[in-house]
C-alpha cells in the first residue's frame, strides 16, 4: 500500500476542515483527505450566513443568551461561551484579511433568523455565504505550499496503536488504490448526516461517514437523536428539497396554512423568527391537520427589488422551478437540514481517543444543545477548526510497526445494493425518526437497523458493503438515542413523552461495546 506521511489529516472540506487545514498548515505538512471535491460541502451551500456579535447594540453575552434559550437547556455553558467570544475574533480576522462580507453604506449589512434577539448575520454575495466563505478560505489555502489536497479519496478507518491514532486508511477512486496516511493528529470534519433521511437540504455526501469512522475507533458520541429540520424546504412532489433560507423570514416573510393564516402569530411572540425546532413542529401539526403536504411561504407585500437583491440565488432557482419569489406563494415543507449531537469533544476539539479532534457538524463540542442556533454553524467551523489544529500541534508523532491493514477493494456491482438499502433505511428514517416520534415506531425502525447490521460483518473489506453497514449503524445509533430520551425537547419531539423532564437534561453518550451513558451538562 502508498503509505504518505503528514502531522495532521483532515478529513472533510466544509468551512470546518478548511479552518483546520488553514490553521494546520502554521505547524507542519497538512493532507485534505476528502471523498468528493473541496468545494462540495454542507458549507458550500450555507445561504444564510455567520452569526456574530458585531453590532454595536450587541455583545457576546445576549449572543450566548440566544444560543442557549435556543438549545432548551443543554448547551454547554462553557462551550457557548468560548464560540461567542472568540468567534467574533474569527470573523474579525477574516476580514483583516480580505473577505468580503456584504455591506451598505460602508457598514455590514446584518440579517436576522430565528431565535436571534439581534441583527448579527454576516453575509456574503447575499445569500451565497457559504461559496463565497468557502471559496475564500479555499484560495487562503492555495497559497500554502504545505497543504496538499485528496480529492476522491474517502477515509475508510482510523488507524490506532495502544489507544492513539498513528493513521488512516483510505481508498483512492481515481486510481483504484488503498492509501495508508501516517500521521500524529486527525481532525475529522466530515459533515452531517441529513442525508440519511429522504428529504434534506443537505448535499449527497452528507451521510454521516465520520460519525461511523469515530464510533468504530472507540470514540464518544454524544446526542445524536436531535436532528434540526428546516421548515422552509421547497417542495415540489419528486423534486430535492431546496433550502429557502431563515434569512427571508428575517426580512419579513411570512408562513401560511391554507387558510391563508398567518399560524405562527399565535404559537410564540417571535412568530414566523421563532426557534426552528418550534416552527418546523407548527408547520408539521399545520400539514398534518390540513391532510395537505406543504405549506406557504409568502413575501408578497415586501419590497420586491430589495428582496430580489439580496436573495438573488434564490430567486434564480425558485425561477427554474416556475415560482416567482415576490409574487407567488411558495410550497413549503420542514427537510432534515442538520445534526445537532456528534462525537464528542472537549474545548479543544479533542475526543477521548488520544491524536483525534473533531469539528464542525460532526462534533458535539456542547454549543447546539438539543437545537442549533441559526447561523451558529459556520461560527463554530471557525473556532473549533482553530482550537483543534493549535491542540493537534502539540502532538508529538510515534513509530508505527503494525502490519498493513487488509487492503479495501471495490467492487463496482454492489453500488446499486448500497442504492436499494440507502432507499430503504431514508424512508424508514423519515417516516419513523421524523420531527414527531413514539416508541412503537422507534422501535420498529431500531429493529431494521440492527438487523441489517448484523448481516453485514464488520471485517467488510468492499466499500459499497461496508457504505451499507455504516449507513444503518448510524440510524440504529440514533433510534437508540431517541428511544432513550423519552422526552419532548428541541429537535427531538416524541408524542408519547410531551413535554421536557428534568431527568434529561443530561448529555446522552453512546460508545462502541459500552452501554449508553448519561453526561452532566457543563458549566
Ligand atoms: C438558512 O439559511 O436558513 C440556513 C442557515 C443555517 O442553517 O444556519
């Protein structure tokens, strides 16, 4: 096998990895091991923007109040606290150095989502945040000469000697090869997983390798039944669900049932900007109690120049699909859209396998609690990006005199086997671990999922099959959760435990061979 040496390997290219990478770079030889191209990514497609608390009216301090009422409760205190503070000193920095958040007048034009009690969304190319802060960051990155880019080369295992990561094996597309990276410091930035349920927002490649690669290596998870649904996904029966950003309903728009109701006023004093756990479970109890599918997005009695200016991607792609943003009324309906829980970190990104950080939407670093702010996220790639390849250099590098792992094969016929059980477990996990769930339907999901792994062995050495395994570990990894918690609270809302208990406000922690555990909430 090609064995190449760097000190960190970052897997994954979102704004998190490409943080990480940039920051990595300050300390050593650098590897970005992605399984598509740098530039696809959750983040690429982030519409709305960075939260930050620049404004002058604003400060750290109600930018963490919003973070935490927002997470129902089980935010990490100290973690929120880190993002807020030292995320306004990442923005800060970039744009010392050259990026170019939209501005009026010579002053930051800030946008408004749900949950934020002030303006402070930066965006960029209007609602092209995450291209143009990608993109960015991506040319940053050019310039480092030791940095070096995989693409179409997916990580298939964590390498460990004696509880401690020496490496990863990976499986290269463009030649047909396993590649061993020996390295000191991974820092896993591999995305969501919202793709595995049959409507999201997310991009293809969101499906949770990272979670499955952690957990096999022994690491915590943490969280992972709160999974945050977008309520305002177009939809169009056939069609993928497109994001139409919180930020529209930031500069007014509203939300109606068929009735031509505005719904929202009478359910929470922020209303249509309410918490997005609140108004993805209104709009699903709407849908439900009108047998229809959707429900409407209007801006019509908005300032149609302006909104055509700054939502100007979405309007062109609301065009394609025949719908005119400022006229029509638009078919809406919630799509999984994010992973609040993850694997497990300390302040430092680092998990509890010694040379293993993670971040980003993979991680559970403690700052989304059971539900994400909006436009936390790309907030949290900046800091945690950081943090983890300052800690990752510390690392020192140790020998590695263990045999070649068994080589990955791949073996091209059993792509459509992995496409029928993709299938499968997506709808199972919509219908069953959707916004609203129960024990029988969880149990019932759980009962698939462990059942389909444990007809594939976890020796696989064929990647479509192993793409199978991990697929269903993860939902059964979920559904475990989500059983657990028998409470209703932020993005986890089950209709046989209504209302929030007390007795969950606690992190709930699976690990491989472990039973699961409960995690006290961090000061
Ligand atoms: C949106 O633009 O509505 C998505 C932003 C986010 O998920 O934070």
């Amino acid at each position: 096998m090609q064995i190449l040496e760097f000190d960190t390997v970052v897997i994954g290219s979102g704004l998190a990895g490409l943080s990480a990478a940039y920051h990595s770079s300050n300390f050593g030889r650098v590897a970005i091991v992605t399984k598509s191209q740098l530039d696809v990514s959750n983040s690429y497609y982030a519409q709305g923007g960075i939260a930050a608390a620049i404004a002058a009216d604003d400060s750290p301090e109600q930018h963490a109040h919003d973070t935490l009422v927002t997470g129902r409760g089980i935010c990490d205190t100290d973690a929120v606290d880190v993002l807020v503070r030292e995320g306004r000193e990442r923005v800060r920095e970039l744009i010392d150095l050259g990026m170019q958040f939209d501005k009026e007048n010579g002053n930051f034009v800030l946008g408004l989502e749900g949950g934020h009690t002030k303006r402070r969304i930066l965006h960029a190319g209007g609602d092209a945040t995450g291209k143009e802060l990608t993109c960015f960051k991506l040319q940053l990155i050019r310039q480092k000469k030791n940095v070096e880019a995989f693409e179409f080369v997916a990580a298939v295992k964590l390498l460990q000697q004696n509880n401690r990561i020496v490496g990863v094996q990976a499986y290269d597309f463009k030649t047909n090869k396993n590649v061993i990276f020996r390295t000191k410091a991974v820092i896993l930035a591999t995305g969501g997983l919202s793709r595995l349920f049959a409507r999201s927002t997310n991009p293809h490649t969101a499906t949770g390798d990272g979670i499955a690669l952690a957990y096999e290596a022994g690491a915590r998870l943490a969280d992972l039944e709160f999974i945050q649904f977008h309520p305002s996904a177009l939809y169009i029966p056939g069609k993928e669900a497109y994001l139409i950003s919180e930020a529209v309903r930031g500069e007014g728009a509203w939300l109606l049932n068929h009735k031509g109701e505005r719904f929202m006023k009478d359910i929470h004093p922020l209303a249509e900007l309410a918490p997005r756990d609140v108004v993805a479970y209104s709009i699903f109890r709407q849908i439900q109690k009108s047998g229809e599918k959707h429900i409407f997005l209007s801006l019509k009695h908005l300032d149609k120049a302006k909104i055509r200016n700054r939502f100007k991607n979405i309007d062109k792609h609301l065009r394609e699909f025949g719908y005119d943003l400022t006229e029509d009324r638009l078919p809406i309906s919630p799509a999984a859209h994010y992973m609040v829980g993850g694997v497990r970190t300390n302040l430092d990104a680092e998990t509890n396998i010694s040379g293993l950080f993670v971040c980003g939407e993979v991680a559970s670093t403690g700052v989304m609690g059971a539900n994400r702010l909006a436009s936390n996220s790309l907030l949290e790639c900046l800091v945690f990006g950081k943090r983890a390849s300052v800690k990752a250099a510390q690392l020192q590098m140790h020998d590695y005199d263990f045999v070649d792992p068994a080589p990955i094969v791949l073996d091209q016929p059993n792509e459509q086997l992995f496409l029928q059980y993709q299938n499968e477990l997506a709808e199972l996990m919509s219908k069953n671990l959707g916004i609203v769930r129960n024990r029988k339907d969880l149990e019932n999901a759980l009962n698939r999922f462990s059942a389909i792994v444990e007809d594939f062995d976890e020796d696989l050495n064929e990647y479509n099959l192993i793409k199978i395994r991990n697929t269903a570990l993860i939902c059964k990894l979920i559904a475990q959760a989500a059983l657990v918690r028998e409470e209703s609270r932020g993005g986890h809302i089950r209709e046989d435990f209504q209302k929030e208990s007390p007795d969950f406000k606690t992190h709930i922690i699976q690990q491989k061979n472990k039973n699961i555990e409960f995690e006290p909430i961090r000061k």
